[in-house]
C-alpha cells in the first residue's frame, strides 16, 4: 500500500544475456580473473555474474594464488 507523499520504487530493467557477454565472461573466468575486475568491466553485480556462471558450468571469483596460505 502506498500513503500519500511516499513513491513507488522500481525495479531496474533487467539486461539480456548477449552470445558476446557469454563469451567474455568464459574468457574471464579462463584468465581467472579476480570477481572484482570482472565485475567491473562488465557492469553487472557479482550475484549476476556468478549465477550466470553457474549455469554455464564455469568457476568465477579466484583468488590469487600469492595470498594463501601454502601447506607444507
């Protein structure tokens, strides 16, 4: 219900899922970029990225190798 002097909000326009997006963010996760940079140059939220990458069956959002914590 909405009272007088509140506005409605609205929902963002959800953007498509191009062959061209599908593409970069196979590349993305190929190059094992970090989640940050994807989401970036991407310009989608890294929830977006990383259901879409789910369903493409790809891994997202590495981490880099010289930051953890090596077993000996």
């Amino acid at each position: 219900m909405v009272y007088r002097g509140q506005a409605k909000k609205r929902k963002k326009a959800r953007r498509p899922w191009t062959k061209q997006d599908e593409r970069e963010l196979r590349g993305h996760s190929r190059n094992k970029s970090p989640l940050k940079t994807v989401v970036r140059s991407m310009q989608r939220t890294a929830g977006a990225l990383r259901q879409k990458a789910f369903s493409l069956d790809l891994s997202l959002g590495h981490r880099s190798s010289s930051k953890r914590k090596k077993k000996r």
